[in-house]
C-alpha cells in the first residue's frame, strides 16, 4: 500500500510538470479528472508519477513495439517466384505483393524457374524474366545483377 502523505513529483495530461505534491493529493486530482495515477520512475530521489489514461498508454507502446518489430526485419528477404508458363494475369497478381513487400521495406529477390524441358529455352525465359521486371510500377534499385542459374534466372531488388 503506499504511503498518501508521500512526496511525489507529478507530470501532467499535457506533458507540463505540476510539481512536488503529497501522493493522496496527486490521487484525487486523477480520480477528479477521471483519469489514472502512473508510476513513470521509482528509481530517483523522489518517484516521477504522470496524469493519464493506462488503457491509452499501453496501447502506444504495444503500437511502438510492432512498428519497432517491423523496422526489425528489414534484412528479411521476400521470394517472388515466377515460372516459363506463367499468365500475364498471374504476374501482375504477384507484382501486387511484391509492390507490397518493396513499400515494407523490405528486399525482394525474383526468381524464374525452369523445370525440366523449359531449360532448353534460357533465351525465352530472360525475356519473360526482364518483361516482369518492367512491369514492376514502383521504382527499385537492384542489389544483385540478373543472374543465370542452373535452373533458370535470379535477381534482387529493393526500393
């Protein structure tokens, strides 16, 4: 139980310090503007306490924490895989996503795969390839040169 006759330092609904004040003071100014006593810091001389709504507060920091989580995974790479056959309708469908992915931030590496017989035609398939990429709406800078592999084409991009 804490003490009301207890000095604490008191920060007001706008940001402004209010001042020292007795902690059974600070308590029912809250309760008279319906709102809730804080703990901020307990950890100096005299404990800081804020004039606030708790349900308010917690829901910023829990935003702060999912943006901060996205910010995280910046390094993540997407794979957006496209194949010899696809449709014209397809491949804007994952250029959707893909725009998506670029707007998060995050890299996109596109993949072409060649399966089987389609290996024999890489001409067709860096064609297919380079007209995906100039689909793409949305400007990208590339961090990886269009690379032939064993089974098709690779390239990596971001915003």
């Amino acid at each position: 139980m804490t003490d009301y006759t207890k000095k604490i330092r008191l920060i007001g609904v706008d940001a402004k310090m209010i001042g020292v004040v007795e902690y059974g003071e600070a308590e029912t100014m809250a309760r008279a503007q319906n709102l809730d006593l804080i703990l901020v810091t307990q950890n100096s001389e005299i404990p800081v306490y804020k004039l606030g709504d708790i349900k308010k507060m917690r829901y910023q920091e829990e935003k702060l924490k999912r943006k901060e989580s996205r910010k995280q995974r910046g390094d993540v790479m997407k794979i957006i895989k496209i194949s010899f056959n696809e449709g014209k309708h397809d491949m804007q469908t994952k250029i959707k996503k893909l725009e998506e992915f670029l707007n998060d931030g995050l890299k996109v590496k596109v993949v072409m795969f060649l399966a089987g017989r389609e290996k024999s035609h890489f001409d067709l398939a860096l064609e297919k390839t380079k007209m995906f990429l100039s689909m793409i709406p949305v400007e990208y800078k590339t961090a990886s040169e269009l690379k032939k592999l064993a089974n098709g084409f690779e390239i990596i991009i971001f915003k």
